[in-house]
C-alpha cells in the first residue's frame, strides 16, 4: 500500500517531468486528505450486540480499510439496530400505541449527491439498509409503511412478522397500563402505582414518567442513531435511523427520514444530522440550516447553536413550554465539517449529555454543548 510519504516523493519527481497538469491535480489530492472521522449520538458508543465494536468504533475501522464511507457507517449502525437492549431503534424498539414496531431511516452519500430513505416500515431490523437499497435501486427517495415493507421483501430483505421483543412489549403494557389502568391489568397485583396527574397528553405524560422510574432510557424514548463520518479523501456521509417516537400514532413521521431535517450531506460542505423531538425539526429543516450555516463560514458547534436557537425562537405553543418559557424537550445535533471538525450540541445538559466520536486516537464520548441552561421539565 502506497503512503502519503511516498505518494508525495514519487509524484513530486514525476511531476518535475510531466508538468502541471499533474502538479494540480496531487496538489488537490493533497488539500483535499484529511483525517477520518466518524461522530453520532450515545447510542453510537453504547450499544455493542454482544460484540466487541460498537457503531463509531466499526464505521472508523472499515472507512479507514478502505470501504464507502457510507456503506461503513451503515455497517455502523446496524450493531444498535440489530442490539435487543436498544429500545429505541431496529429490532426490540418501543412499538406504536397498538404495539406494532414502526421503522424509519435515510442515507446521504456525498460524493454520489445521493439519498434514500424510508417510513413506517416494519418487520425488518436494519431499515437503514432498506433506505440504502432505495438509494441504490430506485429513481425516489422515500417509500413508506405496507410499500416500504413490499420493497424490502422484493429486494431480498428478511421480513418478520413482529420485531418486538418480550422486553419492548412489556414496556408497551406498562404503557398501555398506565393510560388505561381500567382495562389493562398488572397480573403481579401492583396495579394501584399512581398514574401520572398530567392530562393535557396522558399519552406523553405517562411514557415520560416511564423514562423518570428508570424503565427507558431518555433517548431511546426518542430512540435514534444519526452516524456522520468523513474519509481520507474527503468523501462525507451520514445515516439516520430510529423506531421514532415510543407509543408514537401509527404511521407518525418523525425526522429522522425527512431529508434537511433528521439527515444533510453537503461533500463540499459537512453533515448535519439529529435525535430528540423529531416535529420541532422537522418544522425548522434544522440539518439543512445547520449545513448551510457552515456553508456560510460557521463552525460545527456555531452553526448547531444557530440551529438550536432557530427551533427555540419557533416554539411558541404553550403546550410545549417550560414554566420558564422555553422549550419543555430536548433535541440534539451532531455536526461534521469538510474540515474534519465536529460537535455535539444539545438544547439542554439533560438525559443524554454525551456523543460519541472516533478518530484514529481512538473511540471516546465528549460532552454535548447546550444552548440553555436547565432542564425541558423546568417549572
Ligand atoms: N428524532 C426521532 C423522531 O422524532 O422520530
């Protein structure tokens, strides 16, 4: 395998006899290397499926031997898809409010200036394979619900009937439980545990009271991996994919498929994608802005701020305030530019405060910046 070292010193001299038609074309070989870098969110760093890698740690591995960017963070992101434990994304994630495990994800090639996406699939496990497969083999970009799930069939997928597992349905009788303790029933006899008092959206309220007993993860609530990573030669990619909102209406969209919104590759630019309140995304296109904002000069963390600022400035519905006014959810960014930079912001320090990131130093977790300080449950 030729080393930058030697490339330099053996098209150097070649290029002392050919000219400069050479000499330009090493010398963007040269600006345009940069060193891999592969960001997502926790469950990027969290989730191993009983293996030894976890999602950053692999995309890294397999960018750097050489394979498409994109297919490597795929290869990524497939551990916490295809993970049980990971109650937020591909198999054993928190069903809908009838109990059934709805899929969303998309890719974003960069170099290729291609994306596929897909919604409401269910029965298949990595979805952001599914997506990939509608970036490759179809003239569109999204295909949802009972079409998504035909494609997947016809394209070879494994199709099963149900992706839950004992755990995620227990967790959707819990739910079911705690909405309607008149017709559903703690069989060990506990049925009498308070139900939340909040009634403006009994359905929120009583998930979220999950999340505060320590049943779910706070972001497996919102459960989603968004993978971003650049490779040696400057090629940027990113995927997204999620069970979206736990107990979520069936056939609700989050973001997470939603080009500009969930997932942005620009690869003369960076990416940009997202985890947390998918509608308050989608409602501003935060990636898309975020990847513009770099565009314009901003830096990784300036540019999510931007972002982050954006979607509180446009929150004014009082159902989804704070007592101090401010937005009563989270919503987080990971950020990658051409550059190789990066950064993980957040509108809060709350739940999930880290991201995660691998460089050829290795995998590690950094703390999120948040715009705000406090909490979304602030009174
Ligand atoms: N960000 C995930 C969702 O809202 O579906």
């Amino acid at each position: 395998m030729i080393t930058r070292r030697d490339f330099l010193k053996t098209t150097s001299t070649s290029m002392a006899a050919a000219g400069s038609a050479k000499l330009d074309s090493a010398a963007l070989w040269i600006q345009r290397s940069v060193k891999p870098v592969v960001i997502s969110d926790y469950s990027g760093w969290e989730f191993r499926n009983g293996g030894t890698e976890n999602a950053v740690e692999r995309a890294f591995r397999l960018i750097t031997e050489g394979k498409d960017v994109l297919d490597a963070l795929i290869a990524g992101v497939n551990i916490p898809e295809l993970d049980p434990l990971e109650t937020g994304i591909g198999y054993g994630a928190l069903p809908n409010a009838d109990g059934v495990i709805e899929l969303d994800a998309s890719c974003m090639h960069g170099p290729k200036k291609r994306a596929g996406a897909v919604a409401c699939l269910q029965g298949v496990r990595t979805p952001s394979l599914v997506a990939k497969a509608v970036m490759d083999y179809t003239d569109h970009h999204l295909i949802v619900g009972d079409g998504a799930q035909q494609f997947a069939r016809a394209m070879g997928f494994n199709v099963e009937n149900d992706l839950n597992t004992e755990n995620s349905r227990k967790l959707w009788r819990e739910w079911k439980r705690r909405i309607d303790p008149e017709h559903w029933l703690d069989p060990n006899g506990d049925a009498r545990k308070p139900i939340p008092k909040h009634q403006k959206d009994p359905g929120l309220e009583a998930g979220l009271s999950m999340v505060r007993d320590g049943l779910i993860r706070e972001g497996s609530f919102w459960g989603t991996i968004n993978c971003d990573g650049i490779g040696p030669n400057g090629d940027i990619c990113g995927v997204t994919t999620t069970s979206g909102l736990a107990w979520k209406i069936p056939g609700r969209t989050g973001d997470s498929p939603i080009l500009g919104a969930g997932l942005y590759v620009d690869n003369e630019v960076g990416a940009a994608g997202s985890t947390g309140r998918g509608e308050a995304n989608i409602y501003n296109l935060s990636s898309f802005l975020i990847v513009e904002s770099m565009r314009r000069g901003l830096s990784p963390k300036d540019a999510g701020m931007e972002a982050l600022k954006r979607i509180k400035d446009n929150t004014i519905e009082k159902r989804l305030l704070n007592g101090k006014g401010t937005p009563n959810f989270n919503i987080r960014f990971f950020v990658l530019n051409k550059k190789g930079d990066y950064a993980g912001v957040s509108m809060y320090r709350a739940g999930e405060t880290k991201f995660a990131v691998c460089t050829e130093n290795g995998a590690r977790t950094l703390e999120l910046e948040p715009l705000l300080t406090g909490s979304p449950e602030d009174a």
